[in-house]
C-alpha cells in the first residue's frame, strides 16, 4: 500500500492586531492509499484551513506536507496550479457547477483541459456519472437538478482527472437528511471503488465511523476519539 500523503507538524498562525492566533499546531499524520480519514470539530478550529493547506490553497506557517509524490510547502503557485489540477479533486459545500453546461459536460470539461480527446473525456464522464446514479440526468443542466443531484455529480467531477486524493469540506453541508445520508453513501462508495484516499472534514460526528480513522480538531490540535 503506497503513501498517498504524509503531514509533518503543521502549524498555522494568523496576526491580527499585534496578536498571534494560533488556529493549527503540530498536525501530523499520515494516509496510505485507498485510506480514508475524517477530520470533525467545532466552527472555526481550523478543519477548513487544514483541508486548504493540503490541497495548495493556501500556505502553513510552517511543517511539511508530501502529496502524491510532491512536497507542496516547496512549490511556486504554477507549480500549484499543475499538482491542484492533477493530483487533488475538491469537493465543496456548495457544488460550484457551471450553470449553461449540462451534468455531462461538467465532467468533461476538466478532462478536456488537461489534453483529453473528446472521445475519451465522453467516455470516462458517462462511467463517472453512471457511478454516481445520474446518468439518466446527463443532459440536465444543474438548475434542472435537485440539491443533492448537483453534490453527487460534483462528486463525479472531483473524479474526473483520476487524482490520488479527494478533499471534501462539508460536501452534505447543504443537504437534508435523506439527501445527506444518499451524498455520504454514493461517496465513499465511488472513492472505495476507485482506490482513492479521503479526507473529509465535517460537523455531522455520525460520519465519523465511516472511514479509516477519525480526529478531531480542538485547540488546534488533533484529538484521537
């Protein structure tokens, strides 16, 4: 089982009015391919914020992360560019769907950035959307498509350029219950059948048992519960 990535005591400090505001300190661990981890904790104590520094949106103060091969706290922005395009799918609360582009076309459209045939990239979006049970919504755009529609073909997309890593930030924020539940299914279900390693970071605790393993962020740090 190969090391998808590897974080090395991560602090993340914020100045604000001559104070220091330590949101991360000394996060560590590590995630093996097809591993999922599922990070919980109150608003505001740095799930998000962790979830960014790994996916190259934004920086530590200091500590090291190895992604996929890459050590990011060394990369320039274009150099960023390329590993967030390649090598991380995201998927947010909000699902960020064009709107005058049908579901299908949404997920060919990353594939046909990176240099994909449009045979191929057609292709690969119809099993993509098969998988998610949409594709009898293919042609619809996401207006025509109901909330949690639209999370599970942002699922899809997250996908699309077959990344090692999945990074999910609150993905059934938005959702009912029902929906909710259908969204976490569909998810880790499509990521097992992919091989591809997790991290999700959530309020819902009743997701916790669903991964690999589970820490919660208090006081900045990991707590093993």
């Amino acid at each position: 089982m190969s090391k998808v990535l590897e974080v090395e005591n991560i602090f993340k400090n914020y100045s604000s009015e001559g104070e220091d505001l330590h949101v991360l300190q000394d996060i560590s661990f590590s995630l093996n391919s097809g591993e999922s981890l599922i990070i919980t904790g109150e608003s505001g104590c740095g799930k998000s914020t962790l979830l960014n520094i790994i996916g190259g949106l934004d920086s530590a103060t200091s500590g090291n992360i190895l992604s996929c091969g890459n050590n990011i706290t060394s990369m320039n922005e274009t150099k960023l560019t390329e590993y967030r395009k390649r090598s991380v799918g995201f998927i947010f609360q909000f699902h960020y769907l064009l709107k005058d582009f049908s579901a299908l076309e949404n997920l060919m459209l990353p594939l046909l950035i990176n240099g994909e045939s449009k045979k191929s990239a057609r292709e690969h979006a119809l099993k993509l959307i098969n998988d998610v049970e949409l594709f009898d919504r293919k042609s619809h755009f996401p207006s025509q498509l109901s909330g949690g529609e639209r999370q599970r073909i942002a699922i899809a997309r997250a996908l699309a350029n077959r990344p090692e890593l999945i990074l999910a930030d609150e993905p059934t924020g938005n959702l009912d219950e029902k929906n909710s539940r259908m969204v976490q299914d569909i998810l880790f279900k499509i990521v097992d059948d992919y091989k591809r390693s997790l991290i999700l970071v959530t309020h819902d605790s009743s997701i916790k048992n669903k991964g690999n393993f589970h820490y919660t962020i208090k006081s900045g740090r990991f707590v093993n519960l």
